[in-house]
C-alpha cells in the first residue's frame, strides 16, 4: 500500500491515569520509609512527615501537582497530613492495609473498562449486549488484582526496604 502523506498516530487510553502512577509512587516512597522517626515540637518522637515536595522529587513531578494528589489521599483516609514544623504527610495507616484499588479510586474516581459495567441505566444495549458479560468479568478481574494487592505487596515484589 503506498503512504498517501496521511500521518496516523497511536492513540491510547491510561486505565491508570499519570496522576494517579504519581501518587502510587509517593506512596511507595512513604511505605518504604516507614518506621523512621522524626524529632517533633516538645522533644518527642512521632513517624516522619513527607512535604509535599518530598514526594513530588520520588515521584518526579511537581510540588503543586503532588499537593492536589496527596489532597486526595488525605479525603480518602490513605494518608494523614498536619501543617507546621515536621508537618507533612504520612501513611494514615499500615502499607499492608492500603489496596491499589483504595488508591486508584481515591485520586482518578472509580475505575470502569466500558461504560456497560457502570449499571443497566447507562446504556439501552446493555441487557441483550454479548459483550456485557465479557465486561463484567474483566472488571471484575481488575478490582480483584488491585483490591487484592496492597502497598506492602509492591514494595516486597519490588526489592524496596520497607
């Protein structure tokens, strides 16, 4: 076939947003921290606080894109954050109990490989569809292989010292 001067490019569609691949990563770098402590006001010890500049360099990003990210963290319960010296963010709880899919959900909403699986009312087609089943299955293989996979897992398969 001869090239008619028609340029095509590739176009793809992210189930995992970037934002949120910045956000796994920040997060990974917070779990692989975990343990360390920090000096706080008064002289005590409390679990070290990351600035948000901190995870944006780990994550290799930008600071204010990293603050709007952890924002959403810090709605959904996966993260703490306090303000002043030794403020940060910090795991609000054990990587081990923090799933992929909490994440993925927390910073792009919920994750749908077709519209079909969002319910019946959204498409006319959906209850005679042969693809529908199809649909089913594979969302529900995705939530269950990041519903099922925690932070903890990743920084073990990873090589990370946790």
């Amino acid at each position: 076939m001869e090239n008619s001067g028609i340029r095509y490019s590739r176009i793809t569609m992210e189930l995992i947003k970037r934002n949120t691949g910045y956000g796994l990563r920040a997060l990974i770098f917070m779990a692989s921290h975990w343990g360390q402590e920090a000096l706080v006001a008064g002289g005590s010890r409390a679990e070290r606080a990351f600035t948000a500049e901190e995870l944006a360099d780990a994550a290799d990003t930008s600071g204010d894109f990293m603050h709007k990210i952890m924002q959403a963290l810090r709605d959904a319960g996966i993260v703490e954050s306090k303000r002043g010296p030794g403020g940060g963010f910090r795991l609000a709880r054990d990587a081990g109990d923090i799933t992929l899919l909490e994440i993925v959900n927390a910073v792009q909403g919920e994750l749908h490989v077709n519209r079909c699986v969002i319910g019946l009312d959204v498409c006319e087609r959906s209850i005679e569809c042969p693809l529908r089943p199809t649909w089913m299955r594979i969302q529900r293989e995705l939530e269950d292989g990041l519903g099922g996979t925690t932070l903890a897992d990743v920084i073990q398969g990873s090589g990370c010292q946790a």
